[in-house]
C-alpha cells in the first residue's frame, strides 16, 4: 500500500507540472546561440610572414599586421569587442613580460618580445551574449639580423658610448653595419669611458648569452638578441660596494657547469648556473676571493669551466682555483733538472716562479676542444727590457716539469717586441710553437716561435703613419667542434683589427684579413683587405657574437 501511494502521489506532480507548463506556452521565446566565424584575412597580411592562416614568423622588433574575417549570422548585425594576447608556446614555458598587447579589430604592434615561439590569441566577444571567441596564432618570433651573429664594435658616443654591429663572420661574405644598437633600445648611451664588450655563452643547449659592458668603476649587461638592458654590476653582488674596478669578465661557454667568472680590483669572483632557471633569475656572483691578487686573465676551458690557472701577483706564479668549492691549489715545486730554466740554453719554466709580469693570455687552440690546450702566455720585466712567451697546455692540476716551451724574443729579431701594445694567438698551427701577431706603433707583426731566443718576427701589416690600432683579434666563433666542421668555420683564421686613421684622414675603421693556413702569415695588406667596413666613431673594442645554438 505505501508503495503504490507514493508512486500515485509522484504521478499526481507530474500532471500538475506539465499543466502549469501548458497554460504557460507561447509566454518564452527559444533561440539557437549565433557563432562567430573566425578566420585570417589572407588578403590583408603579409604574405612573407605568414607562414599559414595560422602560423606567423617575424623577426624581433618587426612590425606585425593581424586582420580578421569574423562571419557573423547572416542579416545580423553584430557590436563586437577585440581583444589580442601574447602567452608562452609550452605549458612549462615563461610568460612573455607583455601580455595584453592590444584591443583593436586590426592588430597593428611591433613584435619587442624576446626571440621564441609563442601563442598570439585573437579574442573576439559578442557584447549582446557576452560570449567570446578566439582564434590562436603559432608565433615564432625570430632573432633580428643585428641581434644574430657578427661583430659587436664598442665606441665613444656624443655623451657615453655605443654599440654598432657588422654582420659578417669572417668577413668572406659582405654584411651590414648597424649601429646606435644600445641607444636606439634603451633610450639613453652607455657610460661615459665604457672600454670593454664582452660575449658571455652559457652552454649550447640553453640558447643563451648575455653581452657585458665595462666601464670605470662598474659594469652591466643586456640582452644578446636586442640590447636591452639586463642587469647592473650594483646587483650581482650581496652587499656591493658603489665602485668596484672591473678588469675582465667572461666563460669558458659550452660546459653545462655554466660558471662566468670576473676579475675585480685583481680578484677573481664567480657563479655558477644551473639551467635555464638561473637565466630567469640570475644568481649572485659568490665575493671576490680575499686569498689571492691576480693578473686579469683566466685560463680555462669549457671541458670543465669550474677550474681556472690564475697568476699570482704577489708571488709572479701561477696557482690553480676551483669555483666548484672555493678550493685555491699550489703548485708544487719544479720536478725537472734545474737546467732546463737557464735563461741562455734552457727551454723550460717553473710554474711558481716566473718572476716577471703577465701583461697577455690567450689559448692558442679551439677551446671548446676536450683535448689538451695549449695557452700562450706573455711575459715582461719591470724595465720593459724583456719579453717572452710561455706556452703550455692548461690543465687542472700541473706536474710543473716542463723542459720546453719558453721562447726569448729579442729586439734584434722582433721589432718593438718589449713596446707591444696588443697580441693574437691563431688557433690552427700545431702546437707547441706556431705563430702570434703583435702592435707597435701603425703596424702589425707575425712573430714565428722558435727554440730558445731564434724566433723572430716581420710586419705583415703596415697602415698610414699616425695610426693608431685600437683592438685586434683572432675570430674564435665559440661554436660546438661538429658546428665549427658542419659550417665549414674557419676557426682562428682570420685577424679582425679596429684602426683610428683620422691622422691621415681616413677615419675609424675594421678590417678583415685572413690567415694562411699552413704559416699563418697574414693575407693582403690595409689597401687590399679580405673586407673592410667604414663610417665608426672612435672604436674602443670589438667583440665576435655567436649566433644561439651553435
């Protein structure tokens, strides 16, 4: 019985329902939702950029047009709202730092984000329903071909200094000259006295660089790909002081160890990154290490970029310290005959007594190379009366037994050697021995480095008297041994020298000149070049940025 009452109680409401929704009919009115259409205007893009309707490839600081067809219900009219995003490709990816981009029918905007691929998102909403449509874009933003590869070339400016850019790697074939590259994106000069551009390559996969800036009493970075400015010495350091003297900064590059080293008031300081977390949010550099002055050189490689031969300027010997633990090493004492360090017929040298001052290092062979490389150090005495070479393979621990590698040069056979002002190292001769190029005065020398005191030297280059050679160096692209060979670089085979000739009315100039690949004697001369690029301000330093990846 109660079953059968509650099933004819139920039956009873739902007479009841459908009655009142009977007497209720024609009192609603039921209509089907009207959807927006959203497509690409084909007609009315650039047909170069547009890969597809929905595929777009730009370059970095290019200027982007987006029209959309929006098919509305046919006969109605529609008032429509625009909205246009820009968010990371990848879940796992960063947001771009611009997110909200417009709010116009036509996207017009200049693309300032930094090279990746990323989503471009149309929204389209109905303002009668409130409902919104969207439409996504695949937008692979690319690298400027002045934020690519090429010559970064530092000068004075009117109130600071600036940054130009020649596209070209080696020179072999023409490229462009960019210039006011920092200003025209920060809106203001480098500082007053800026004398250094450094390239700072993280490890290949990472697709990273940063370019740092010295200039008196501090430094800072930017962005490789635009300029932008990144970050200030001021904050790299816990507790800074407001001026500190930078001499050098770099890394070994390549090593997934990812360690950038410095050299300030003549100690080394370091950190280290790990991954693409630290190029996010950039660690401190660890405090200039207290125990040890140093030369500004570092002598690394990108096998294991945490270990760096050091030159002790208290003791004129070299020490070897390991940023992975703050360990500082000495060297033990020379293991060989004392012969072999006669200054008149040895060839050999003590690693912890040199005696002398560092005035250049630079590594003679390819150095992302796993294999042994050897290093070319430059050494003179107080009085400038002495000059020589040391030349050994840098290692992370020395036996300090070296018999050969140390070469005399004397002013009878290198002219002007003990008044050098610049040196390059080649990196294609077989070493040990091989060639170096030094500056005296308007002129460039090849030195041929023999045993004891017979190497000797001639001046493969001679400009217009009253010039002054402002930079020179051996193009070392930084790129991975399988690049280097797939590209067919010619790794180390080109001398690219700056020149102020306003002496001779010639203005500021960077020339490139290659290399003879069985001496290493210099090619051509200032009047017949492999290239040459003109119209610089006073050059103060120049610099090879390697395209990302590579």
């Amino acid at each position: 019985m109660e079953i059968r009452l509650k099933f004819m109680i139920s039956l009873a409401s739902i007479v009841l329902i459908w009655s009142g929704c009977s007497k209720d009919k024609g009192n609603y009115t039921y209509s089907t939702l009207d959807e927006l259409q959203i497509s690409t205007d084909m007609d009315e893009v650039d047909p170069t950029v547009f890969i597809t309707a929905d595929s777009i490839e730009i370059q970095q600081n290019d200027s982007l047009k987006v029209q959309l067809k929006v098919e509305k219900p046919s006969g109605k009219e529609k008032k429509l709202a625009y909205k246009w995003y820009l968010t990371q490709y990848e879940q796992s990816g960063l947001n771009p730092s611009i997110y909200v981009i417009d709010s116009t029918a036509v996207l017009r905007t200049k693309i300032r984000v930094t090279p990746n691929l990323y989503r471009l998102v149309a929204e389209v909403k109905d303002l009668a329903t409130g409902v919104s449509y969207s439409k996504v874009f695949a937008l692979n933003v690319a690298t400027a071909e002045w934020g690519g590869e090429g010559w970064l070339v530092l000068q004075e400016a009117t109130e600071g200094a600036d940054l130009s850019m020649i596209t070209t790697r080696d020179g072999s074939n023409k490229g462009q000259v960019y210039h006011d590259l920092y200003s025209s994106t920060n809106g203001h000069q480098l500082p007053k006295g800026t004398f250094k551009v450094n390239v700072i390559d993280y490890a290949t996969n990472l697709r990273a660089q940063k370019i740092s800036f010295l200039y008196p009493g501090g430094a800072l970075q930017v962005r490789s790909t635009d300029y932008a400015d990144s970050s200030r010495s001021d904050s790299w350091f816990l507790g800074a002081p407001e001026h500190m003297n930078m001499q050098l900064n770099s890394s070994a590059g390549g090593s997934s160890a990812g360690f950038e080293y410095m050299v300030v008031d003549n100690r080394i300081a370091y950190r280290q990154f790990a991954g693409a977390a630290s190029l996010a949010k950039p660690p401190l550099f660890f405090p200039p290490f207290e125990g040890l002055t140093v030369a500004p050189f570092v002598i690394n490689a990108a096998s294991n970029d945490q270990y760096y031969t050091l030159f002790d300027l208290e003791s004129k010997g070299f020490k070897v310290f390991n940023a992975s633990n703050s360990v500082l090493s000495s060297i033990g004492k020379y293991a060989a005959a004392a012969s072999n360090l006669d200054p008149e017929k040895g060839q050999g040298f003590d690693l912890t007594a040199i005696g002398d001052n560092l005035v250049y290092a630079e590594n003679s062979q390819p150095i992302n190379l796993t294999s042994t490389i050897y290093w070319n150090c430059f050494f003179r005495d107080n009085q400038s009366s002495k000059t020589y070479v040391l030349q050994f393979p840098r290692s992370i621990s020395y036996a300090n037994n070296f018999t050969t590698g140390r070469y005399q040069l004397l002013e009878a056979n290198c002219p002007g050697i003990n008044t050098a002002t610049l040196f390059a190292n080649p990196t294609f001769l077989p070493m040990p021995g091989g060639v170096f190029y030094y500056v005296n005065g308007s002129k460039i020398y090849t030195c041929q480095l023999k045993p004891l005191a017979s190497s000797s030297a001639k001046a493969d280059l001679s400009f217009p008297e009253g010039t002054i050679i402002k930079a020179m160096k051996i193009f070392k692209s930084g790129y991975t041994t399988a690049n280097i060979t797939a590209l067919a670089v010619p790794e180390g085979k080109v001398l690219v020298v700056a020149t102020d000739e306003t002496a001779s009315g010639k203005g500021h100039k960077v020339y490139f000149f290659q290399l003879d690949a069985q001496t290493g004697a210099i090619k051509g001369s200032p009047a017949n070049p492999a290239d040459v690029y003109e119209g610089f301000h006073k050059i103060s330093d120049i610099s090879f940025k390697k395209a990302l990846g590579r």
